[in-house]
C-alpha cells in the first residue's frame, strides 16, 4: 500500500503479527475505547482482526503491482478476449473496433463507461476504507443493496415530505445509511461476538439480495406491471444528467469521493489509526486506539459508499429499484481495490476500464452471438495473471530467505 503516512504508531517489537500480546488491559486514556466491551474483555476478537489484517496483506503482497504490470496484465487479457471471440466464430477485428467505439471511440462509448464505472468504483473506495483498517469487507454487494433500497424508499415516498432541493439529497442519505447499518451490523458482531466479519459480511449478501426480491415482489411493488421492480422515483430525487446524455451527478460523487477518501486515509489522524489498527490492533490499543470505534467507523464508512453505489443505479439510471439490479457491483468493486493497491486514484482508472469492458461486452452481445457474460471473463484473467505472478514471486522470495 502506499500513500503518505503523517506519522507512525510504534509497534510492540515481542509482536510483530499482533498474534502474541499478552491479555490487554482497557486503556484508561482511551474513553472511547474503555466504553467498549470488546476493548476490555475480547483481546481474542483483535487478535482475530490482525489475522484479517494479514490477509488482507498477503492479498495485496500478491495482487499489488507495479502500474506497467497491470497495463500488460490487462493486455494480455485483451488478446486472450480477442483469441476467445475467435474461437467462438467471430470476427476479432470486428471485435477490437467495438471494443474501441464502446469507450473511447465515440461519445456514448464513453458515457457508457462512466456510467458502469460509477458504481464500481464507489464499491472500491468502500473496500479501501475497509480494508485500510484490516476489515476484510466482503459485503459490498448486499451494502449496496441496500443503499438501493434506501434510495428507492427515499425518492418515492418522500416526494411529498421534503421540497424538490432537499429530496434527492434526502435519499442520498437514506441510502448511505442503509449501507452504513448493513455493514456496522457486520461489525457489532466482529466486536462484540469474535464473529469473522468474512463469513458475516459474505451470507449477508445473500440475506440483502433475497429482502430486495421480496421488497419488489410485496410491499414495494408497483401497480399494472407484471416486472418485480418498484414504482418509478420521483424526478426531484433523480440524479441530474451531464451535458445531455446519460452521464449523471453520480459520476461526478464518485470523483469527489476518491479525492475525499484518499485525504482521509493518508492524511488524517483518522487514516492513521486505520492504518495501526489494520497493522496490529494489539499494539494499537496498547497505544491508546479505540479498536472499538476505529472497525465500526471502518466497516461503517465503507457501507455507506457501499450504499451510494445503489443509490446511483436507482436515483441516476434505473429510476426504480429492479430485482437484479446489480451486475456483481460489489464483487467487481472489490476485486478493483485490491488490484488498486488500496490506492483511490488507481482505483479510478481501473474502474474505468472495468466500465469499458461492461460497456464492449454490452454491444458485442447486441451486434455478434457472444453473451455479455465475457466480461467476466476478461475482467477475471487480470486477477488470475497478476496472482500467478505475485505468488511465484513470493515463493521464489522466501526460497532465497530461505
């Protein structure tokens, strides 16, 4: 990871993996962190954390490149997508000239890729805050989900409660609530029970997925139409179109928030007890870190952009909340930050690609018999190269410690 760090917090040199500390007494110089239980009596739940935390590590000792080895990893990706199309009986030339038009070739190829890479890239910058602070937030995908619902509450039922200024930035916040509550759930029970946040995180996708599906079959659902979709928002609560096309308010939060994100976890003394507390949570608390309330602000800041990546499908494309909405958004976006490094700017740029890829395989689809479904594909080969990559480099490492 890199980035600027302020300054540093000494770390307990008899325990290097935040493994090995001896029973951790509460710190009185810590009232934020004496009123949490699990900072006076779970040392097990930190020590579990630091276990996360190197994970975490290891992921990114292995996904972390260099920018000209993602470059020809994606490269690599593109001809092997090229030689696909091939196999399957199409033209690749065809191919690679849509590839171009469906994202820097013409100007709806490239709105279209801002587009899809908007919610991908608010899911990243969840999963970096998360991450940063050794919370291995599997979630992104159910917080959105419920950041969608909390938009769609919020642009249709208070249409006639709040006046037009205030109702799209109303459901903007029902949204990132709702995705901030989903994940802190996740939290409380890391802190308060030992529960591995991976297992949590991860089922309650499931659990969000299934209560969007009832809502758009039940409660929510909208009159005269066979679709589990709900009624279509307000227009106060939608997000404003850019320049006349597609391109939403949406795209430009998400830039807003990258620079916000990146400022916060290197710039900032809240960045820096992320940081201490992803490292060893053990000898953060010995130095006087709430472990407490740096995972929940943590897992809470991460739902909450986790959740405005909903509310930019809902308020800024869809305008309604639609079952299956989301084309693996939270998965994707994960993936993007660990191939980013943690790092904000790059995960711009790669969530754009990731947006340029949907937005090609898109069109193929519409223009050639190839499902849309190859844009998984591509967007799996560079994880797989870079993996393969790092962990061949990592063994050959420790053969030469060794």
């Amino acid at each position: 990871m890199s980035g600027p760090t302020p300054t540093t917090l000494p770390t307990d040199a008899a325990d290097p993996a935040g493994a090995a500390s001896p029973a951790d007494p509460a710190d009185p110089a810590d009232p934020a962190g004496a009123a949490g239980p699990a900072d006076a009596r779970r040392p097990a739940a930190a020590a579990a954390g630091g276990a996360v935390g190197r994970a975490a590590r290891l992921a990114l000792a292995v996904l972390d490149r260099p920018a000209a080895t993602l470059v020809a990893a994606f490269a690599v990706s593109a001809l092997c997508a090229l030689l696909l199309v091939a196999a399957l009986g199409e033209d690749p030339v065809f191919a690679a000239q849509v590839a171009v038009d469906s994202t820097i070739g013409t100007q709806q190829g490239a709105v279209d890729t801002m587009v899809y890479a908007t919610p991908r890239l608010l899911v990243a910058l969840g999963a970096i805050v998360a991450l940063r602070g050794g919370q291995f937030n599997l979630g992104g995908e159910g917080q959105l989900q419920l950041g969608a619902v909390g938009a769609a509450v919020g642009g249709v039922y208070l249409a006639n409660v709040l006046p037009g200024g205030l109702h799209l930035v109303a459901a903007l916040l029902v949204a990132a609530m709702f995705g901030a509550v989903w994940a802190a759930i996740a939290a409380v029970l890391k802190i308060w029970r030992g529960a591995d946040e991976i297992v949590v995180t991860l089922l309650m996708n499931f659990i969000a997925t299934y209560f969007v599906q009832f809502l758009v079959q039940g409660p929510m659902k909208a009159e005269k139409t066979s679709f589990n979709q709900s009624e279509r928002i307000s227009s106060s609560a939608e997000l404003p179109q850019l320049f006349g096309t597609r391109l939403h308010l949406g795209f430009l939060l998400a830039l807003v928030l990258a620079v916000v994100v990146a400022v916060l976890v290197n710039r900032t003394t809240t960045g820096l007890r992320l940081r201490a507390v992803g490292h060893n949570p053990l000898a953060s608390r010995y130095h006087g870190v709430s472990i407490t309330r740096t995972v929940l602000i943590a897992m809470a800041v991460s739902g909450a952009i986790a959740g405005l990546a909903g509310a930019s499908d809902v308020l800024g494309v869809q305008f309604r909340l639609i079952q299956g909405f989301s084309s693996n958004f939270g998965f994707e976006g994960l993936a993007i930050a660990f191939l980013a490094g943690l790092r904000p700017g790059r995960a711009l740029v790669i969530s754009l690609v990731f947006g340029g890829i949907f937005s090609t395989a898109t069109q193929l689809q519409q223009l050639t018999g190839i499902t849309a479904s190859l844009a998984y594909v591509v967007e799996a080969l560079p994880i797989l190269l870079l993996a393969c990559a790092g962990g061949a480099a990592l063994l050959r490492g420790g053969r030469n410690a060794a």
